[in-house]
C-alpha cells in the first residue's frame, strides 16, 4: 500500500508539477483575419511552415472525434502505448506482410517533440518511453490538441489550423463533415494525398476518406444525411492560393503584435476593403496621363473608430511606385485640410459664428504674407464662405488670434507626433506648414464627426472600445464646423452633395500632395493623391485630383448600400440661431435690409449691433453733408466700408457707393470710434526677426471708413511720414527692442500698435 501511495504521489507530481506547454517545442504561422472571420493573410512559421496551433475547442468536434477514430480508437483508454496495436504492427511488419503502424496519437506526437527515429528497435523503445513520459505529465487533452497542431499535412503545412486555412480556407471551427474525414486522413500519408491528380484529389487520399466514411457512419448513424455531400467532387487549394488581402493593413497589424499570437481579429471590412481598392484602382488607371500613379486612402467608423478599410497605396505589387510603402502612416503636409479645427477653435473663442465677416485682403503677419491659392483678394468674406473656398488670408488672421489653445497646441493635444516648436511653424501651419499622416488626419476629423471628442482609432476587435475621450472642442463647435463644410459643392456638379457630405480638400506647397477629407454619414474618409519620393505635379491640386476619387468613393459606397448612415442628432442644446445683417455679419440695426439665420453659441459667439449701414443727412441743394434737418435735407442710408475694401470692391469691378467725407458738424460718439482709423499691419503684439545681413523693411498699414484727410505716421513720437487710407508705408527699425507706432487721422483720431524687433546672423 505504501509504494502504491508513493507511486500515486509521484504520478500527481508530475501531473500537477510545472511544465512547459506542448505548444512551445514549435514556432507558428499568425493568421489575420477581417472582421467577419474571412482570412486575409497566414504568415509562415520562423521555420519556413505553415503551422496555426488552435485550441482544442476551436477545432471542429467531427475532425477531432474522426481523428481519434481513424488514428486510434483507445486513445482516451491507454496509458500512452497501446500493447495489441503493437503487437499486430509487429507480425504484419516482420512477418512479411504489408507494413502497419502501430503508434498511437501520444507516440506519434513523441516522435515529433523529441526527433525519434522510430524505424529500428531502440527508436521504437525511446519512442514507447516518450509517450509514457508525456502521457504522465500532460492530460489526454493537451496531447490530442498537440497531435492536432503539429502533425503533417503534406509540403510545409503542419497542423489542421493551417491544413483548414490553406486547403479549403476557413477555420478549423468551420469544417463540414465530408472536411472534417477529408483532413483526419491526411497524416498517415500526407506526401501521397495531397499530391493533385488531374481535376481533383488523388486516389489515395479518396480511398482512405472512404474507408473512414464507413466506420464514421457506423459510430454516428445520424451522419448518414451528409452521404450525398460525400459524393461530390472537391479540390483542395493550394498554398500559393492562401489570400493575401488588404496587404497594407495585414503587415501594419503583423509589425505593432508585441507578443506572439496565432490570430488577429482586425476590424476591416472586406467589403468596404474591396471598395476603396477597385475605386482606386480604376482612378489611377483613368488618370495616368495626367501624371496621377499612386494613392491611398483610409475608412473609419466614426462612432466606434474602427478601421474598415485601408489602402496604402494604388498597388502593393508595383515596385515602380514603392507600392510597399504605406501611404496612411507616412508623414506629408496636409495643405489646407487643417483650416476647420482653426475655425471651429474660432467659435470655440468667441472669434466668429459662420456669418462673421472676415477680410481677404492683402495682410502681413509679422514676416509672413500669406496669398490665396488663386493669387486674388475677395474683400470681405463671411467665416462660412472662407471655409468652404479655402480663402488662406482669413484663415491665417483667425490663427494668429487664436490662444489656449492655438492651432499649434490643439494639434499636439490631440496626438500628432513628431512635431516640431510652435515658434518653427509659425503661421504657415494654418496652411500645411507641419507634417502629419493621413491616421492622424482622420483622428482630427473623427473630433468633428464624434461632437468634439478625441477617441484612438482600432485596428482590432479586441482592442479597448470607444469612450469618452477628451474633449477637444465644444460640441456646439464640432457640429457647426461640420454644418459648414456640409455646404461645400461637390467638383462635379458644383452642388452640395445629397446626402450632405462634409468635406475638405487640400494641396500642398510645390503640388507634392493632393488631400480630400470628409465626414460621410456615420464615417471618416480621407484621401491622398501624390508620390511617394515626393515628387510634385500640377496635377496635385485637391479639388482636381483627390476630389473626385473621394466622391466616386462615396458614391460607390452608397450606391452598394455600405455607407449604413449617419447617427441621428440633432442640434447640441446650446446652440441657437440669430438673424444678422448679411453684409456685416453683425446683429441688425433698423438700417440693414438683408438679413440671414446663422448659428450662435451664446456666451461665445461675438455679438454687437451693426454699424456698417448708418443715415446720413444729405443737403439736396449741394449733395453735401448737412447739420440739421430742413425742408432742403433728406436722409440716405451708406454702406461705411474701410477704404481697403473699397479699393478691393472698385478693383474687382464692384464699386460701391461711397459715403461722403466727415462734417465739421459731426459729433463724437459710437459711429466716430468706428470711423478712426485701424493700423491692420503689423498685429498687436507682433515680434519681427529680421537678418542683420539681409536688411528688411516692416510694412505700415491702416484702414478707416470716413476718414479725414491723410494719415499720419509716428515711432516712439517720432514722425515717420504719412499715407493715404489703406496705402503701404516701409519702415526699417534701426536696431532690436520694442517699438510704439501710431496712426493719426487729419480729425486727431490714432491706434496704436506695440511690436518687437529681434535681429538673427
């Protein structure tokens, strides 16, 4: 009794005592699958097989009881090594009849853990050894799971998670029953029955499907409904027809994995995959003769952030274009497409609701003096308008007022990498100045698309789901940001698209890359058009190039029934709408006839009466200003627009009528203030760095509705000389330090304007 306790106890030591899982003696392929479980790539193993390990429950119950049934049937019985299985090998092997194995599924699987030769007797005997050893330590479950994942397929294909994958690719959970027999067979002789015979398989491995087919029905009579499955005709696949799909996304999975795993679940759709490939590929092809070779594009779903389709680049297989390279994660200047989160931090600071009137005139910001794209200046223009017609000028102006956080400080919060000081950038990144990745660009448009939110995009199903990130923008200002960008025409029919579609473009300097980005329904598309050795091309202009491939997208996706729709909201209940005066962008005095509806964030947006139309009292006798009201007076309304943009209005062949010069009758009050003259260059608070070697002039400019007379120039009180409205004056500042520059009017009106000077070598 006592050594039976002291055996028992050494058996649960064994048993219970720490081991190394059956699953380390080998490397394995991983399997990359779409989100619906279709296989989108299977990698070799480090020793060049294609070797999946499933868990035993994920393998199909019919291929597990059929393995176990045609390999051996006392396999949950025996110690390891079954005696009469043995014994019958031997007389048949040495008594000159037909060679007949013996092993059971523990030896086979010692055989290969261990390398045993097991055609001699001493290989025999170490084999027996090995399997007791392992049946002792392991349980009957861990070594048919290990049997299942590492025995032969034929060629490099080891295990029935490959086996299921390569030759009828689906899982192993998936195998009907004629697949299950088909693979059970497979290992006795997987040289000869998986070798291809004509149209279908060899002879071999349907002969032994057939004597295993016999005994199944015979353990499992209720099988015998799939009798007519077992008489169709099949194929097995191919290794070089395992699918290689979605490549871009597959290797960007296979590279971040940072432990080893057989399988990723990714969230791409295949069909939504298959979309955006075929639509960028038919592009490209239509558009060579323009220079257009290679772009990418990505699909996320705004409200879990999942990644449904990426391609990064028009053709992984085209060595010409670097086809390898994945376009989504490559940093590139994204030109115009920033402009709405400076509008919709605007609205967010109180500098603007949509109908707020901006100037596009010819501006300096310090040393920088931005154009539009176009070369031309369009005078007053409404935030709404200098959005969706990507006016450079006013956005650069909404920039340089932007504080806590500017645009500089936004972009980092929400996560774009690798950027460098705001002071390097300055102003020109309102304008594509930075780099950043098409990823992070639709992380940017998922703000808009999420009511304000920062959320992670995800690549796999398992990985953490959408939140409540942190907020970046109010969710007044998100939704009024994407209620301007619904108004941009489309480039085909010069209309907003139906159903609305929010979107941007962008190009970038020297025309090296084309961008559209936009919030479809319920996702986030972008797209790039450019090369990769970042080559220009005229081509490269977004609303030529990139435009019309993300509208064939979206059209494509809408057309298939893909785009599943927007979630319904409605307007955040802090928003209001206002009537304004359209003209001025200002609430309306009794004088302003045409007005509109816009948004308005109260205790944010900016709010006064308009002063722009005011009633003058005209002397009829001499068409002149009068002081008091007579029989020989009457009152004209006048529009009071600064002399620069009357200048803008006269050179684009829209004069407006002027108002007449100030009276020596006016009084002071509101409409004074608003006639005194404005120093728009340079800003308040500026700071020029100007080389000692290259001498550098600052340009001096002011503007006034009614002015009287000349303006006059002062530095530090010192005359500087004197301009005429909106007229230029140069000034080169004789050393570094801080200066006062003012403008006076003939009437004694100023402004006035700190600056700093700074020289550099």
């Amino acid at each position: 009794m006592v050594a039976l306790a002291v055996l028992a106890a050494a058996g649960a030591a064994l048993r219970l005592g720490p081991k190394p899982p059956l699953e380390s003696h080998a490397t394995f392929s991983t399997a990359v699958y779409a989100r619906d479980g279709e296989l989108l790539r299977l990698t070799l193993a480090r020793d060049d097989q294609y070797r999946l390990w499933v868990p035993l429950p994920q393998i199909a119950p019919k291929l597990r009881g059929a393995v176990v049934l045609y390999e051996d049937r006392r396999f949950f019985w025996h110690p390891g090594v079954d005696p009469g299985a043995l014994a019958r090998s031997a007389l048949t092997t040495y008594g000159g009849s037909r060679r007949r194995g013996g092993s059971t599924i523990t030896m086979q699987l010692a055989r290969r853990l261990y390398g045993l030769d097991s055609r001699t007797v001493p290989g025999k005997l170490r084999q027996i050894a090995a399997a007791i050893w392992l049946e002792l330590r392991y349980s009957k479950r861990d070594i048919l799971e290990a049997h299942l994942n590492l025995a032969p397929f034929g060629g490099n294909v080891e295990g029935v998670g490959a086996a299921s994958l390569v030759y009828f690719h689906k899982r192993a959970a998936r195998l009907t029953t004629p697949e299950a027999l088909t693979l059970a067979v497979i290992p006795q002789n997987p040289r000869r029955r998986t070798a291809l015979f004509g149209d279908g398989p060899a002879p071999e491995l349907l002969g032994a499907r057939g004597r295993l087919w016999r005994r199944w029905v015979m353990e499992h009579p209720a099988d015998r409904r799939a009798a007519a499955d077992m008489m169709l005709g099949f194929r097995l696949a191919a290794p070089a027809n395992l699918p290689f799909r979605a490549p871009h996304v597959a290797e960007a999975l296979l590279r971040t994995v940072s432990a080893p795993t057989h399988e990723i679940s990714s969230t791409i759709d295949i069909r939504l995959q298959t979309t955006l490939e075929r639509m960028i590929r038919q592009y490209v092809d239509a558009t060579r003769d323009v220079g257009i070779r290679n772009a990418a594009a990505i699909l996320v779903d705004g409200p879990t952030m999942e990644v449904e389709a990426l391609v990064g680049s028009a053709d992984y297989f085209d060595d010409a274009i670097d086809g390898q390279v994945n376009g989504v994660f490559a940093k590139r200047s994204p030109g115009s497409t920033l402009k709405p989160f400076i509008y919709a931090l605007g609205l967010d600071q109180g500098l603007l609701h949509p109908l707020t009137i901006l100037r596009d005139l010819p501006t300096a910001f310090g040393p920088f003096s931005p154009e539009n794209f176009d070369g031309r200046f369009v005078g007053p223009i409404s935030a709404e308008d200098a959005l969706i017609r990507s006016r450079n000028v006013p956005a650069v102006g909404i920039a340089a007022r932007l504080a806590q956080p500017s645009l500089y400080e936004f972009l980092r919060s929400a996560g774009v990498a690798g950027m460098a000081t705001e002071r390097h950038y300055g102003l020109a990144l309102a304008l594509g100045g930075g780099d950043l990745t098409m990823e992070e660009l639709a992380r940017l448009y998922a703000i808009l698309a999420n009511r304000g939110r920062l959320q992670p995009l995800r690549y796999t199903r398992d990985a953490p789901p959408a939140g409540d990130g942190p907020r970046m923008l109010s969710e007044e200002a998100a939704f009024v940001t994407v209620d301007m960008l619904k108004k941009n025409p489309r480039p085909d029919t010069g209309l907003p698209s139906a159903p609305p579609v929010a979107w941007k473009t962008g190009t970038s300097w020297g025309f090296r890359d084309a961008w559209s980005v936009g919030v479809i329904g319920r996702h986030v598309l972008a797209v790039w058009i450019g090369n990769f050795d970042g080559s220009g091309n005229p081509a490269f202009i977004g609303v030529k190039a990139a435009a019309p491939l993300f509208f064939q997208i979206v059209d494509s996706l809408r057309e298939q029934g893909l785009d599943r729709g927007a979630p319904v909201r409605g307007a955040p209940a802090g928003l209001t709408r206002v009537e304004v005066c359209a003209s001025s962008g200002d609430l309306p005095n009794e004088h302003c006839r045409e007005r509109r509806e816009t948004w308005f964030i109260p205790g944010k947006s900016p709010i006064r009466v308009s002063t722009l139309h005011r009633p003058v009292l005209i002397d009829t006798r001499t068409g002149r200003v009068a002081c008091e009201a007579s029989a020989f007076t009457r009152s004209q309304v006048f529009e009071f627009w600064p002399s620069d943009m009357l200048r803008l209005f006269q050179e684009a062949g829209m004069p407006r009528r002027e108002p007449p010069a100030a009276s020596p009758c006016d009084r002071p009050g509101a409409a004074a203030d608003e006639d005194a003259p404005r120093i728009t260059s340079p800003l308040r608070g500026a700071v020029y760095t100007l080389r000692i070697s290259r001498p550098a002039a600052v340009d001096l400019r002011a503007t006034c509705s009614g002015c009287a007379g000349r303006l006059f120039w002062f530095v530090n009180r010192g005359l500087l000389g004197q301009t005429s409205s909106g007229e230029s004056l140069t000034w080169s500042p004789p050393a570094a330090g801080r200066y006062t520059l003012r403008v006076v009017d003939a009437a004694g009106r100023s402004d006035a304007r700190e600056v700093s000077v700074e020289f550099v070598p």
